[in-house]
C-alpha cells in the first residue's frame, strides 16, 4: 500500500520569503513523487516529478523539491513566494508496482501575504 | 494546448436520481482516470482505463457506480439513485502510456451537489 502525508493544513508566509511544503510518503518500493497545484474551482496542474536521479528536482513557476530517501521525504521549496503562488498544493507518490495509480497526500494550502 | 475537458462543470440533482458525467481527454493519452474530491481531501482513486479497457475499480466505486470509454476516446461516469454523500467534485484526468513516468493531467472537475 502507498500513502502520502502532509503534516500542515496550512502554511502562511510573507512575499519574498521562502517557502516550504512538506511531504512524507510509504511505499512497498522505489517511489515515484509529483505535486501538482490547485486553484478554487479547477482542476490539479502538475509542478514536478521525482522519478530517479539528482535529489532536487524542478519544476514549474519556481518550483522545486528535495527527494530525502532516508527521510522518506519530499518537501516543495520556493526560495521567493509571491502572492500568485496562494493555492493549494498536492503532493502524490506511485508505487513502482502499481504504476497506474497515483495516491494523493490531503493538501497544504498556501496563503502568500504582500 | 486543448486540456482535459469535462462536462457538466456543475451538476445539481436530487436523492435518487441518475447522473452522468462527461470526460474528453488529450487526445494522444490513452490513459484516462476518474478520480474523487471531497472538501479538504485529496483526490481518491475510483478508476482507470487503457485505452478501452477499464483495468482497475476503487472499492469505493460501489455498484451504483459505472464508467465506460467506448472506443478509447472519451468516458462517461454514471451514478445511479444518487445519496447525498456522492456530493463531491469529480476529477478526469489523462496521461501518456509511459507507465510510472507520467503525470496525469487534470480536467477541472464536475462538481457535484445531490440535495
């Protein structure tokens, strides 16, 4: 079984200061890790992957994440949020085994303050 | 870039009655996934297909739940005598046939409301 944890409903920060969004995940195997993003009334949009290589990957709008195996981590990282980055935000794990289902984590919603 | 696309993007309709969601998805994706969100879940997985083959059902798709992809093109997902707690937003989403390397890609959803 896989399954994703994120330990902040919510995390508030002021524009131009770093941000951080955690995520810890279980998985029988390798992991594959996406965060994708949510506005009000739309669908997920997808930030970045972890598939296998360097640990910190990058993505879209900024965007990037650590992948910490011992830690079982993957944590989101911008180093300047803007308010535009105020959503919601997804982080998902695929076990190798099952590659067609991806679990998703409850979601963190970030408020960026100008 | 033509996304995802369902319809309707609100669905309100009484206890009992039947309800059937449309999906269109990127058209080079052979892939297509229904899933469900609740307010402040993450989205749950209900189903997939390959292509026309619906390879694997959630047990939380009970038996008034149905879905189809009729010539691997678009989908439908039917709820029959719908209970106010299939009040949910529900998200098709699509991806290549690269197995574990592909994101999926979201429609906006279908929202819900059984009163």
């Amino acid at each position: 079984a896989q399954s994703v944890a994120q330990p902040e409903d919510q995390v508030n920060v002021a524009e131009g200061n770093p941000l951080t969004v955690k995520c810890t995940y279980s998985v029988s195997g390798n992991p594959y890790l996406f965060w994708y993003v949510q506005y009000p009334n739309r669908g997920l949009q997808f930030l970045l992957k972890y598939i296998t290589g360097d640990n910190l990957v990058k993505g879209s709008y900024g965007f990037e994440a650590e992948f910490n195996k011992s830690q079982t981590s993957f944590h989101l990282k911008k180093p300047s949020a803007l308010v535009s980055d105020s959503a919601l935000y997804f982080c998902a794990v695929r076990d190798r085994a099952d590659d067609y289902k991806l679990s998703f984590g409850a979601g963190t919603t970030v408020t960026v303050r100008a | 870039d033509t996304g995802v696309s369902q319809n309707p993007r609100h669905k309100i309709t009484k206890r009992g009655q039947n309800v059937t969601f449309r999906c269109d998805p990127i058209s080079e994706h052979n892939r297509l996934y229904w899933y469900r969100q609740t307010l402040g879940q993450g989205p749950e997985f209900l189903t997939y297909f390959q292509n026309e083959a619906q390879l694997e059902k959630s047990r939380l798709l009970s038996d008034r739940f149905s879905a189809e992809r009729p010539k691997g093109s678009f989908s439908t997902l039917e709820i029959q005598r719908t209970e106010q707690g299939d009040s949910a937003m529900y998200l098709c989403a699509s991806s290549l046939d690269q197995g574990y390397n592909s994101p999926l890609h979201f429609g906006n959803g279908t929202r819900l409301t059984v009163t």
